[in-house]
C-alpha cells in the first residue's frame, strides 16, 4: 500500500479519456459582440478539446472562436475551465 506521500509525489493523475497533442501553436481569439482578435497560444490539442494559454487575457466569454490560419478557418470552443492564465476548452462542431 502507498503511503501519502508516495501518493502525492506522484503528480497530477491524468482524466482525459484521449490523450492531447502538443503543438504550441500562436491562434487567434473573437469574442462575438468585441472588436477586435486576442492572441493566444494553442498547447495541446485533439478533435475535441484545447489546453489554450491566454497571453493576460482577464476574461473570457462562456463561448467563443479559435483561428489557426489568420481565420481562414475557425473553430467555436466552450470554455470548461480555467486555471490563471489558461483554460481548457471543448472545440464545438
């Protein structure tokens, strides 16, 4: 059996039911209503969900859109949660 401490050092355990890719990647955020883009930096990604790092972005909208390509494309996300400066959020279809 662990003891606490063993347990603890193990660090965060992992909930995802699909594991992520990391990318890195510089986007672009539009808030419906707002003038204007936010950058942002896209850290891992999979068809259906996002770890993005807001740059001091201080508020997010419940809903919103992502753009890899200078919207060329863009993708509706669904803020789940945030932590600080980064947030997890569900790629809507």
């Amino acid at each position: 059996m662990l003891t606490l401490y063993e347990i603890l050092s193990q660090g965060p355990v992992e909930r995802r039911a699909i594991g992520r890719t990391i990318i890195n990647r510089q986007a672009l955020l539009f808030f419906t209503g707002q003038r204007g883009v936010h950058g942002c930096c896209v850290r891992d990604i999979t068809n259906h969900g996002a770890g993005i790092r807001l740059n001091g972005l201080n508020m997010v909208p419940l809903d919103f859109d992502v753009s890899f390509d200078n919207f060329r494309s863009v993708r509706r996300c669904r803020l789940i949660w945030r932590e600080g400066d980064f947030v997890g959020v569900t790629l809507m279809s």
